[in-house]
C-alpha cells in the first residue's frame, strides 16, 4: 500500500516558528479574538497586556508570551483551517458592522477566527474560500499570480457571438484599469460562463454593463482547482486533503511563473529604456507620470517609443 502523500500546506502552516515575532494586533486576529482594527482599539484602550504588562499599538509578540485581553488569555490555534463555502445573495464579506448587513461570519459561525479569500459583492453568490492562513490568502489574492476563477452569469439580454468575443478579447476598462483576455462560453440563451485571472471590483457586472447588458444573477463555481459543486447555499465543507495538494501544487507553480514573467518584463523594460538620459525625446514620461498599473493590466506589452521612460527612473531597479 503505498504511503499517504505529506500535506505540505498544512506541515508548513502547522510547523510555524513560534519564536517568530508579529504584530500584536495581528497575533489577536489570528487568535480569533478580533479583527485588526477592533485589536487597535482594545490595545489603546488598556485592555491587552502581554506578560503582565500593559501593551502598546505596534508591539510584537510571539507564541512564547502571555497575552491577556479583558483579564482573559489568548493563543493562535495551530492547526490549519481552509473551508469552502457557499456564501448566498445578501451576505457581505466584510467585518465591518457600522451598515448592520448579514456577514459571512454571522452565517458561517464558526468556532475559530477564519477570514474570506477575497470577496464575492453582496448581489453575489457562490464559492467562497475561508482560511485562517494568511499566506494562502495574499497567494491567491496576487493578481500577477493569474489563478483562475470561474463564474456563470445570467444577464438580461441574449448572448450574442458579438458579446462573446468582446468580453473574451480583453480591453474593457473597468475604472482604472483594463480588463485581461479572457475565456467565455455561451451556455444558454441569456446565459454564459466566463473564466477570469483578474480580481477587479464588481469586474463582471462592469464588463457586461461596458457590453450593452446587466447582470442579474453571478454564481461563482470555481476558484482554482476548488469547485462549488452541489454545496448547499450558506453551508461550508472542508476543503479535501487531495484539494489542498492540488492547490499547493498550483500556488507554487503559480508564484514562480509569476517571478519568472516579472523577471522577462524587466529585462524588457530595461532594454527599451537603454539610452543616455541626455538624449531621451520630449514627450518621454517621468517617474511621477508614468502608470505601471496601465502597463500591468496591457499584459505587459511593450510600449510605443513615445511612452518609453528615460534611465534615472529605473534606479530603484538597480
């Protein structure tokens, strides 16, 4: 019988140094106890000590110590949390109560301080991820690390070939930025599945609108390799053993893809931007003027001669 497969997500999370100092106020948000901010104001407040003494904002901490908050101690749990749930319409991702909205907390109730992988906006629903690893969270979250996310949507006009292509082929500009290429299929006469490696705010509602049509109802089904399936809305389930394997798997291959093209566009960069600065045109952009998010969301594709930046803005590279 062949030995089970290590789960190396899990070890590394599990296996943390606990001799490695945080931030307090981040210790409290991984303990459960509160969110960061809410940790800021029980620490200004005095009701957070850390062995006996009364802590300050920006204090680091590490396992090791005592850490008491209104008379009662707290520790990080150890071990690793990744859920899938199925977050329905009208609940929001955010901690924030000030609007009194129905959160992901309240429905999930679960027993230990867990955060949303990203958001699905409150007219949404779907598949959400729900960690206490912070580290999954700002892995898939980075936009350059390209992972896929699958959606069906229901809009209320028919989905032409002309729709279709104009949402697949990329471009569209969603407020600062612009859409990448994408995949979309047609799967019903007002229906289509779209796949997206971007995170943008209320991306696909802001596409379809920029396309003539609006969206009336948006299902997310997958994040990477993690599917909604027949998951009932507002329940949860463990994300399998095998699931977080693959997620590993493709989180790693992911970030060195993404150093790798970093690296590529660089020596792009570099390369257009080789003159003297004595002999760079008129028009050439400044440090200041110049919009890396621009040139981010072409795909990294190289700009014409008039936008091209002189040398001494490539100094911080150096």
């Amino acid at each position: 019988m062949p030995a089970k497969k290590e789960n190396r997500m899990r070890k590394e999370f599990e296996e943390k140094d606990i001799h490695q100092e945080v931030r307090l106020n981040k210790y409290l948000s991984e303990a459960g106890v509160c969110s960061r901010r809410e940790a800021d104001r029980l620490i200004e407040e005095g009701k957070v000590f850390v062995d006996g003494v009364r802590a300050e904002n920006g204090r680091k901490v590490t396992d090791e110590m005592e850490i008491t908050v209104n008379g009662k101690r707290c520790s990080r749990g150890q071990k690793m949390v990744l859920l899938a749930f199925h977050k329905p319409k009208g609940v929001v991702c955010t901690t924030d109560r000030r609007w009194n909205d129905v959160t992901v907390e309240d429905v999930l109730q679960y027993p230990t301080r867990v955060f949303s992988v990203g958001r699905l906006d409150k007219d949404s629903e779907g598949l959400l991820l729900v960690t206490n690893n912070g580290d999954i969270i700002n892995q898939i979250m980075r936009a350059g690390n390209y992972h896929e996310k699958e959606y069906l949507v229901t809009v209320d006009k028919p989905v032409t070939e002309e729709f279709v292509e104009q949402m697949s082929r990329g471009g569209i500009p969603v407020l600062d930025a612009r859409t990448r290429p994408c995949k979309v299929e047609k799967i019903g006469k007002y229906r289509f599945r779209i796949i997206l490696t971007q995170g943008l705010n209320r991306q696909i509602r802001r596409m379809c609108e920029y396309c003539g049509c609006r969206v009336k109802k948006l299902v997310r089904v997958r994040v990477m390799n993690i599917e909604l399936g027949n998951l009932p809305k507002g329940q949860y389930r463990d994300v399998t053993e095998a699931e977080m394997q693959e997620l590993y798997r493709q989180l790693r291959a992911g970030n060195k893809k993404a150093g790798d093209y970093f690296s590529c566009q660089m020596r792009n960069i570099l390369m257009i931007f080789s003159f003297s600065a004595t002999e760079k045109p008129r028009n050439t952009l400044s440090t200041s003027s110049f919009n890396w998010r621009s040139f981010s969301s072409r795909g990294g594709r190289s700009l014409p001669a008039s936008r091209i930046v002189s040398t001494d803005t490539l100094q911080s590279f150096e």
